[in-house]
C-alpha cells in the first residue's frame, strides 16, 4: 500500500492507473478504523479495480465545543488494518495541504435545507464542513466510486445531494451499518462511554426496531410513534436528540404511501452521542 501526504502525488497515481485502464472506488474516513470502515473498503474493492482510502481528521465538521482534538487519531494501527483489506493508496493530508489558506474564509458548499434538518439542526454547520471537505478529496482523487457507510444517513443523503447537484462524475454506494453483537452500531465515538453507558447504548437500536415491528403491523400515526420511541429512550436512560420517522430520499416527513421510509434517531449517553437508523421497505 503507498501512503501519500500530498495532492499532487495522489493526482499522478490516479492518473497512472487511468490511463492503463483502471478504476478507482474511494473510501474517505477520519481514521481510527473499525470494522465498519473495514466493510466499505471491502466494497470499494467490489466496485472498481483499485482502491484509494483517506484518512483526515476534518476540522471543519466540528462546532465549537465539540471532540476536534480528542478525536481519536490511531494512524499506525489504520495502515496496519488498510495493508490487510488490500488497500493500494492511503491518503493522509496535513490540514495545510487541504486548507492553504487556513480555515476561516475557505470556500465551502452547501447543501440546502437537507443539512438543517436532524442532526444538522443540533450541530450547526456540520455538513457544511462535511460536503466541504468531501467536494475537495472527491475534486483530489477522481473516484469512479465513493463508499459512505449508511450509520451516517444523513451524510450520506447530504453527499448524494451534493453529487447529483454538482454534477460529479462518480457513483456514490452506501454500505450497510455495521453492529456489536449486541447491535449498537460501531462508531469511533463509542469509546467515549463508560461501562455502564455501553451497557445502556444499544437500547437505541432495541427501540428502533420495535418501532421497525409496529410500522411493519400498520401503525401510521407517525407522531404517536415517534412520541413513544422517544419516551422508550429516555426509560431506557438516553437523552433524546431527535427520534422520526422520515422519506428516505429527501429525510421529510412522509406525506402517506411512500413504499420505503427511514426510522432515524439521535440520543445523548454521557459523552457521547449516538446516532442510528433502520430502513424499511413496506
Ligand atoms: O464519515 C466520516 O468519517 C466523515 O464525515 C467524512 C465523510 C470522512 C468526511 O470528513
């Protein structure tokens, strides 16, 4: 596997293996890699023959007061992980390669209306700073393929968004959440909970599947359900952020007849944060 550290290199790669015919599926992560991650980038290998991995704490996604700096950075053990999936390309920019001029008044995109709602609602200028950094390792790399795992729905909403907008010549592939086997979904921030949290966290996932059964039974009272999913949390001892229902294309409430919607939920335990999502083909 190359690890490079400039754009430059990155770019004369990529052309390389273009110009013998190759495609090129792109993983991006902010590192500390888990099973997860794992999975997409054994699904970029799926897609196309050479895959191309980022690993780029974006500071530009964090709100003030959030985890920037202790975000957890475990470069070694990533190569390590990567050179097992059979990466062939890890990228791993310093901040000044992808912002020069520092991060106040860099040019960003914006995704409209979609990155206000939910999530984006309770952290102010988050996907912003996501669509932001992921137009510029996109503009980087070239991909014919960009893997976002489907945990981050959301994201990965905003992103096919901003593809589709733009006007990008690439296929952007959602890869299926990866669990604990007591469900909670894996995320590197799951290493802020305590023993006891960890215990109560895959309570988030327990309630989105009940409410998973009662839509599949016929329940439609949308606000009746997501009232109770939220009182389920905090009976189970999380502090809800937001628990609903929604399309899965646009993330608005459904008008009625949709024949795929999303659950999505977001909860408070201690430190951390977590977000989940089921989807449900009716
Ligand atoms: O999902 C993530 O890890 C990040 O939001 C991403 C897509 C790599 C952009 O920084």
């Amino acid at each position: 596997m190359q690890v490079l550290h400039t754009i430059e290199r990155v770019r004369e790669q990529v052309r390389a293996w273009n110009k013998a015919g190759e495609s090129v599926a792109f993983v991006p992560t902010m590192g500390n890699l888990h099973a997860g991650h794992l999975a997409l980038v054994a699904r970029a290998r799926e897609c196309a023959d050479r895959v191309v991995v980022s690993i780029f704490v974006n500071p530009l996604q964090f709100g003030k007061g959030e985890d920037l700096e202790a975000y957890p950075r475990t470069p070694a053990e990533d190569q390590q992980k990567l050179v097992a999936a059979a990466t062939d390309l890890l990228f791993m920019p310093e901040e000044q390669e992808i912002y020069p001029h520092g991060r106040d008044g860099v040019t960003f995109v914006e995704v409209p209306g979609i990155s206000d709602l939910l999530c984006g609602a309770s952290r102010p200028g988050h996907f912003r700073g996501v669509a932001t950094v992921v137009c510029k390792l996109l503009n980087i790399v070239q991909p014919d393929v960009a893997c976002f795992g489907q945990k981050d729905f959301q994201q990965l909403a905003v992103l096919r968004r901003m593809v589709n907008e733009l006007n990008m010549p690439l296929e952007v592939v959602g890869g299926p959440t990866v669990r604990e086997a007591d469900g909670l979904a894996m995320s590197s921030r799951n290493r802020y909970l305590t023993a006891a949290e960890r215990e109560r966290a895959p309570a988030i996932y327990q309630i989105l599947q009940t409410l998973e059964q009662w839509l599949r039974q016929g329940q439609r009272d949308f606000s009746a359900l997501e009232q109770e999913g939220r009182a389920m949390l905090q009976r189970a001892g999380l502090q809800p952020d937001y628990l609903v229902v929604r399309r899965t294309d646009d993330l608005l409430p459904p008008m009625g007849g949709e024949s795929s919607l999303v659950l999505l939920a977001a909860a408070y335990l201690g430190r951390a944060r977590l977000i989940d999502n089921v989807l449900i083909e009716l």
